[in-house]
C-alpha cells in the first residue's frame, strides 16, 4: 500500500543546492517517488511510497533540525 504525503516549511535554507544530493540519494534508496522543491526559502513538496519509506524521508529532515515544524499532511 502507498501513502502519499505533503509536506513544505518556511525556512532558510542557504545550503540547499548541496542538501539536495543526500535527500534524492535517500529517497532513490527508500524507493519514494514525488517532488520535494528546495529553494532559499525552504522547502514544499509531495511524496509518495510505502509508510516506512516516507516515515524514513521525514526522519531525515527533521534531524537536520531547521525542519522542526515541518508541515506534514497524509492521504
């Protein structure tokens, strides 16, 4: 079964050219399919896959701690 997840947070975001390597690696690996836009100003995206795998996108992020509030939205 696929869960399909929003998710976006207003935040600075001077690194993310070079954040954006680590996540798509990750998300190739946990076979999660979607778009997550990267900009200065943070990040909004929809992703798809199996619960465990976006459960382990979203892990990652908020470990980088600027994604404490992420927004999450599931259906």
């Amino acid at each position: 079964m696929f869960t399909v997840c929003a998710l976006y947070q207003f935040v600075r975001l001077d690194d993310f050219e070079t954040f954006r390597t680590p996540l798509r690696e990750l998300m190739v690996e946990l076979e999660v399919k979607g778009t997550i836009l990267l900009a200065l100003e943070g990040l909004n995206g929809t992703i798809s896959g199996s619960k465990a795998s976006i459960d382990g996108v979203i892990q990652f992020l908020q470990d980088d701690g600027r994604f404490d509030n992420l927004e999450i939205k599931f259906s």
